[in-house]
C-alpha cells in the first residue's frame, strides 16, 4: 500500500499539510469538513501538491520534513511543480 503527502491552499492562503493512504477520500472529507479541524474553518481548500512515498513512516518523515519548511520555501516548492 502506499502513502501519499499532500499539501493543501486553503480559503485564507494557509497551507495545510498531510499524509493518507486513499487521497480522494480524504480530500472528500476535507471539503466536507470532516478531516481536520484546521481546515474545517478554512474551507474551501484546493489539492496545491502530492508526493507518493513508499509506506506510511516515509509518508510520516516527509510530511515532517515539509512543515519545518518555512513558508516562502513551501511555495518555492509549489512554483517548481506547476
């Protein structure tokens, strides 16, 4: 099975950032407002990134590795895969 990181924009130009192992469904319950409470009052949010890893600890190890970045360096990020 593998694992996807995921970064969200949400309606307040925030950036939210997670792992799951079945995007779709987890996007669904964002925008439902299920998923996070972070986003719940941000919403609507829009998929801005996704990165496959492996298995969950890598999915974990990169997720971590992305919210230590600042947040120029996060949208640096985004730029390069658009």
């Amino acid at each position: 099975m593998s694992w996807t990181v995921y970064m969200l924009r949400c309606r307040d130009g925030s950036l939210y950032t997670g792992i799951t192992n079945d995007l779709p469904t987890r996007l669904e319950r964002h925008r439902a407002g299920t998923a996070s409470a972070y986003t719940h009052s941000r919403r609507p949010v829009r998929l801005v990134y996704q990165e496959r890893q492996p298995d969950r600890s890598a999915a974990l190890r990169r997720e971590a590795a992305l919210r230590r970045l600042s947040r120029a360096a996060k949208l640096a990020l985004l730029r390069r895969v658009e």
